[in-house]
C-alpha cells in the first residue's frame, strides 16, 4: 500500500471535503497559512522517511506555489536549501513530490522552478501547467510538466476529484484608489450569508489540528 504524506494550505476553499476523501494509506497536515509552510513541514517530517509521496495542496501560479505564509519560487530556493534537502530524505529513493497549484509547472518559470526544485531535493517532482481543482469548475488533477519518473497518483479518490468545485489559483486583484495589489490567497473564501456564493473574507477562523491520518 502506498504511503502518502499529503500538507494542505488552511485557505484551500471546502478543504474538508478533500480531507475526508484522502485515499487509504495517507497521511495528512493542514498548515497554518500565518507560519511559515516550509518550517512546519520540516517539522512534521523529522524523523520521518520511506513516504512513497509528498503532496502540497495549495495555490499556485507558474512558478510559484504558497505554503504557508511564504511563496515559494526560484528566487527563495538557495534559501530553503537545507530544509528543502530535507524534505527530499523524507522520501524513499523512488519517491515523488506532487505539488497541486494552478499552472505551477506552466511556461519556462515554471519548468525552471520544477527542474530546480528537483535538485534541491533530489526528488522526482511533477506539477500542473493549467487549472487544478474541480472539475465542475474547469481544472484537474493532472500534473502535466514533470522531473523524472512519476509513480505517485493523486492522494483523492475519484469522488472527490470530480465532485470538488474550488480550483487551486494565487490572483492579484485592483484596489482603489491607490493601485495596490493584495494576494487573494491571503484571504479565506467565505459563504455570502445573503446566498450570493462566496466572498473574500480576513477572519482566518481555527486552524484545525496539526496531525491526522486517514
């Protein structure tokens, strides 16, 4: 049985229903999205080796993923050297690290992240150059650009693959009427009482706990 080790973003909308699909055999932690993402999964993986994968569900844009409170991109890489080399011994030798975000892997920045990324960690990595999430909202769970050999399959059964309705985007948005730009991943997605869908929100609620195991 394959063994997963799957970290979820807290902002990641309706993250419950993925959490209670998790296929058999896989490990799960949502992180704190006001700490540090690459710090907690160190943490949550010291000690720890033999994962057939490591997972981050999370949001993205090429080149670039959240984890928690940082983005992650080539110009933070030399950075999280040591940690990321961690995160890589985490991993048995065939082991792959799968990173669901929208267009992660997508154009040249996204290659590049990916095929650098791989180095630091000495880890087949595989990531998506278009929209990942909910089918009924247009993405997938396909990871398109990949290093190496990929063996892992996405740690969500077919329920939750084609039943999810959030898709997995960091997006900027205008603010006026000073031009700012604010990261909407910083901000929870939250259900408009008034039955319009859902709105961004800055209350960031309870975190749930640190570790379970479906």
């Amino acid at each position: 049985m394959a063994i997963n080790r799957v970290f979820i973003d807290s902002r990641v909308n309706d993250k419950e229903l993925l959490i209670s699909q998790f296929t058999s055999g896989t490990e799960y932690q949502v992180l704190d999205a006001n700490r540090d993402g690459i710090e907690q999964i160190v943490t949550a993986l010291s000690g720890q080796s033999g994962y057939d994968s490591i997972q981050i569900i999370s949001h993205g844009a090429p080149g670039s993923i959240t984890i928690g409170s940082i983005e992650l991109n080539i110009s933070k890489l030399d950075f999280y050297a040591a940690q990321l080399s961690l995160i890589g011994n985490a991993l048995h030798e065939n082991g792959d690290l799968l990173l669901y975000g929208c267009s992660v892997g997508a154009g040249d920045q996204g290659q590049h992240f990916i095929e650098a990324l791989s180095q630091m960690t000495g880890a087949d990595i595989a990531a998506s150059d278009d929209m990942t999430g909910g089918v009924p909202a247009g993405g997938d769970w396909e990871l398109e650009s990949f290093i190496g050999s990929i063996e892992a399959a996405v740690a969500l059964d077919l329920f939750a693959q084609t039943s999810y309705s959030g898709i997995l985007s960091s997006f900027t948005f205008e603010v006026e009427p000073n031009d700012r730009r604010i990261d909407a991943t910083a901000l929870p997605l939250l259900e408009d009482p008034a039955g319009g869908g859902l709105l961004l929100g800055r209350g960031m609620g309870n975190q749930d706990p640190a570790l379970n195991q479906n």
